[in-house]
C-alpha cells in the first residue's frame, strides 16, 4: 500500500513520502496563480485544475491555501472567500451551493497524541463531508472526521467538532446547535 493509499484510507502514513511531496507542490503551484491571477473566469480555470469541481463556477477567491487540492470535491456553484484553508489529506466533500466566509478551515489530518510518535512524523487523516446549502461564517473550523448536513449555518468563529445534523445553525466553540431551522420540502 503506498502512502498516499495509506493517507486515503485513514490510516498512519509519512508526508514525506516523495508522491505525497510532489502532489503538494503541485497543490502549492496551483494556488499561488490563483491567490495572484486577478481574472475571474481564468481564475476560476485554475480552480477547476486544482479540485473536482462539478461544474466551471467554482469561485474560490484569494488567499486559499490546501495540501493537494485533487482530493477536494465541490458540488455546483460552491464559493470560498478569501484566506481560506482546506487542507486535504483525506477527502472533503462539499455539496451544491456551498457558501464559505473568509479565513474558513477545514482540517482533515490529525497528528498522534503521543509525543514519540507525533516525533516520528507520522499522521493520519479522516475526511470531512458537507451537504447541500451550507454557509460557514468567517473564521470558522471543522475539524477532521465531521459530516454537516444539508441546509447547515455555522456561525462564524465556530469550531465544529462534531457531526451537524440538517437544518440546524451552530455556533461556539466547541460547536453546539443553537437554532432549527425550517425543513424545505
């Protein structure tokens, strides 16, 4: 199993392993011409070769920042403000119409709690999945591991530790539901 596998699959991998190396260089290259390139449509070019997108209106704006960038799939019409983080060793799955606040993150690895072990430069990953009609506020944080469901409001400065069920805003930290909000049908 190589080490991107490994990442993959949730499992301890080395992120000095030279294919893991090479994917965030590419990753590094592709979001410095987007943080630099001042066109929108050849902006949103460069997105569309950075992540999965299902389709060309992807929008993310300056400042963005991910470790690979090809395992981040975004539904249609998907939007990330400025100085956002996503950083993506394992998958993060967004749905359709996604609203993102600037300096968002979404965190998908985790380090060892040992000290030896962190040490040794090992770690892991779990993804994170977003469902349909989300709005994350400024400065929000999901960690690794959690599902948001569909038409979710995280307020910002929250951090999300925890799985959010649909039709919910939370807010805090950690995030805790504080409003329900009427089901569509």
């Amino acid at each position: 199993m190589t080490e991107r596998e490994k990442m993959l699959a949730g499992l301890s991998y080395d992120p000095g392993d030279p294919e893991l190396v090479a994917g965030r260089a590419r990753a590094v290259s592709l979001t410095m011409r987007i943080n630099q390139e001042p066109d929108r449509e050849k902006r949103r070019a460069l997105v569309n070769e950075l992540v999965q997108a299902s389709d060309v209106r992807a929008a993310i704006m300056p400042g963005f920042f991910c470790d690979y960038g090809d395992n981040i799939r975004f539904g249609a019409r998907a939007f990330v403000n400025a100085n956002s983080v996503f950083l993506d060793c394992a998958e993060i799955t967004i749905g359709d119409d996604f609203q993102c606040g600037p300096g968002v993150q979404l965190l998908t690895p985790e380090h060892p709690l040992d000290a030896a072990e962190r040490r040794s430069g090992v770690e892991s990953a779990r993804p994170i999945r977003i469902g349909d009609d989300v709005w994350i506020g400024g400065g929000a944080i999901v960690l690794a591991g959690v599902t948001v469901g569909d038409r979710v409001v995280i307020g910002a400065g929250a951090v999300v530790t925890k799985d959010v069920p649909s039709d919910v805003v939370v807010v805090g930290n950690p995030a805790r539901v504080v409003k329900n909000l009427p089901r569509e049908i």
